[in-house]
C-alpha cells in the first residue's frame, strides 16, 4: 500500500520542532526518515540562520539524519540571495546576527560590517543570534533610518528548545521594525524564497513541506503551492486550527514524522465536524501512527 513519501520525490522537512528541540533530538524521528531509502531527496529546510550548512549537516549526522551540506538550505542563503540580486557588487551590508549569517554575505560579493559610519551601509540584514544585544539593534536603527534596504531572514516570534519557547528573530525584527517604523524583506518561510531554494536545490516541484508550525512552515507551504504535513511534535497545536483561515490548514497532520511511511487517513470529505481540532484529534486517535488528511483536492475540511 502507498506510503504518505511515496507520492512525493523530496521531502523538504523543518529542523526546529520537527527532528530537534534545541539539543535534544525528537525521539523516533531519525528512523522514521531512515525508513525512505536513498530513491527520496530530503532537504533541511531552516528558518534559523545562525548556523551555516556545514554546521547544520554536522549536527544532523550526529543526531542520527542523512544529512550532507548539500541537503540543508537555510533563511540566511536565501538572505544573501535577495541582497546579492538588489545590490552593487561589493556593497556593504550591516549584519545583525552570527558570523555564519557575515560569511553568506560575503559568498555572494558584499561586503559584511557591523557598525553605521560616516558611509552608510546599502542594507540591513538580521538573523536570530543569542548574543543579539541593544548596541547591535541601534546600529541598524541608524542604517534603516537612513534608508537602508532592511532583509530579514526570518520573522519566527519564538524558538522551541528542550525547555520551551524562547524568543526568536521575529521578537527581535519586531523592535527594530518599532524603532525605524519600517518593514523588512523577508528570506525565510512563510515567504516564497527559502523555499524556492530548497526548491531548486531538489531538482523536483514534486515535494512535501513538513514542519510544526501553522504561521511558517504551513502557510509557506501554501504561498508556493506545495502540499504539507503538520506534526505536533513543536509549536503548534490541533487547537490553534480553531477557526484559522486556508492559508494556516495543513493537507495532512499527524503525531510523528513515522506517518510518512503509513497510508494516509482519507479525508473524510462528507464530515459536518463543527470543530475541526476536536475531529482531527478524534482521527489520530483511531488510526494511531498515520497522518489525518485535512484538506482533499484544496478543500479544508470544516
């Protein structure tokens, strides 16, 4: 019987939430993915751009994923990549955020700094860091006030680790766009260009968005086009389903990343479910380990 991967030919899977809270790998999730073979590309797909690729594939070998530098794609290249087609070779970006975040800047021909000067930086570019500080939000302030471009690699509100949900770049976006009242460019989901990339990088439209959160992985899912499995394995929850609009409903959500090597629960496209959280915790609860479909053919099931 047809596997959830097997309608697909890549995979482009989050990592917060998803196979790991902060240090702590989501027990069960790297033999879930390992049961796919090597026939499926499985693409690392991250919003967080405090890390570089090497980085990432590193920490995701060690934790037990097939995971080569090719396979991870993250918000800071996609950063990098908006900058690079808006700008002059060689112009000068300011960066807030890691030194990872400095070096995508820098592989595509401008030039990082991290201070405003006398010659005012061409952009801004910010991507979560957890020694972001005050002094590092007042020098963009400067450069978006002098009318900088701004990009920003992501606006996530919050980060899951292994002791909850701590603040993410989108907390920190969200003081620089008060102090500058202006709005960024965003790289990362649920904005199109990440997910273009990872896109590209497959080699294939035929792909499966899969994430723990309705506000990025699943809208961004939605904005291009592609199907999604939501697991409640991170952020959100069934609950936050209540009521939401089309642009938040997964095609399918399960409890575990194991689903992906179930059949699906057929939607059940007749159901007059007044609550769809209650009807979709229902359905997990009587077909444990598979993905509940939610929407058939682009309809949600309400």
């Amino acid at each position: 019987m047809e596997r959830l991967r097997d309608r697909y030919e890549a995979l482009l899977l989050d990592l917060d939430g998803t196979l790991y809270r902060g240090h702590a790998v989501i027990e069960g999730a790297p033999e879930a993915l390992a049961e796919g073979g090597s026939a499926q590309r499985l693409m690392y797909v991250t919003n967080n751009a405090s890390r570089g690729p090497e980085t990432v594939a590193g920490h995701l070998a060690e934790l037990g994923y097939p995971a080569t530098t090719d396979d991870v794609v993250t918000s800071a290249q996609a950063a990098a990549r908006l900058l690079a087609e808006r700008l002059a070779p060689g112009a000068t970006v300011l960066v807030v955020g890691t030194d990872d975040l400095a070096a995508e800047v820098t592989a595509v021909g401008l030039r990082p700094i991290r201070r405003f000067d006398d010659t005012a930086p061409a952009a801004v570019v910010q991507g979560h860091s957890p020694h972001t500080c005050w002094a590092d939000l007042a020098e963009a302030a400067y450069a978006l006030r002098a009318d900088a471009l701004w990009v920003a690699a992501n606006t996530d509100r919050t980060l899951p680790n292994e002791r909850g949900l701590a603040p993410g770049n989108g907390s920190m976006v969200a003081a620089l766009r008060t102090a500058s009242d202006r709005e960024p460019i965003v790289a990362g989901k649920p904005y199109a260009p990440l997910l273009e990339d990872a896109l590209v990088r497959a080699g294939t439209r035929s792909a499966l968005v899969v994430g723990d959160r309705l506000d990025t992985d699943i809208e961004g899912a939605n904005t291009v086009g592609l199907e999604s499995l939501l697991v409640l394995t991170g952020v959100s929850t069934l609950d936050e389903l209540k009521g939401a609009s089309a642009e938040f409903i997964p095609t399918y959500v399960a409890d575990s990343l194991d689903a992906l090597n179930h059949p699906p629960v057929p939607a059940e496209s007749d159901s007059d479910a007044s609550d769809l959280a209650a009807d979709l915790a229902d359905r997990l609860r009587r077909n444990p380990g598979r993905a509940v479909t939610v929407r058939a053919s682009g309809t949600e099931i309400r």
